[in-house]
C-alpha cells in the first residue's frame, strides 16, 4: 500500500519520543487510583484529561486476576523529575 512505510516510520519515531520523554532518569510513574471497576477508571482519565494532563503520559494497567481475583485496573501519570533537566 502506497504510503505505508511513510506512516510505520512515522509511528516508531513518535514511540521513540514517548520512551525518551519517560525514561526512568527523567521521572516517576505514580499511580493515581487502583480500581475494579471500569466505570469509575473512565471517570479518573476523563477528569485528569480535563485539568489539562497530557494523555500520552498517562498509563493504564490492567492486572488479570484469572480465577483466584478479580481484574484491577491501574491508571498511572508520569510524573517529571524536576532536576532532570539540569546538568546536577
């Protein structure tokens, strides 16, 4: 298909700039709530997507009990060390 590797090269560049921005010398991945249900997780995203947090530095887990527990839910902000960007 015309216009594929122009897009796949695109992509990996974007997932290469995502990995620098949360690169574990750079900060923490803290986590905002654990839940069971589902519902309640949309409702912490949307409400974080308001006060102006950028959606790519959000991250969702989802923590498969299988039979002995019930599926939990992660949502996680990365959050920036501010000397990181200081030659300490």
């Amino acid at each position: 298909m015309p216009g594929q590797g122009k897009r796949r090269r695109g992509q990996a560049a974007e997932r290469q700039r995502l990995a620098a921005r949360t690169a574990p010398d750079r900060g923490r991945w803290e986590t905002v709530c654990e839940t069971g249900d589902e519902a309640e997780l949309h409702a912490h995203v949307h409400r974080l997507l308001q006060a102006g947090i950028d959606a790519s530095l959000m991250r969702i887990d989802t923590l498969c009990g299988r039979l002995a527990q019930p599926t939990v839910y992660r949502l996680s902000r990365f959050v920036a060390d501010p000397t990181a960007g200081r030659g300490a």
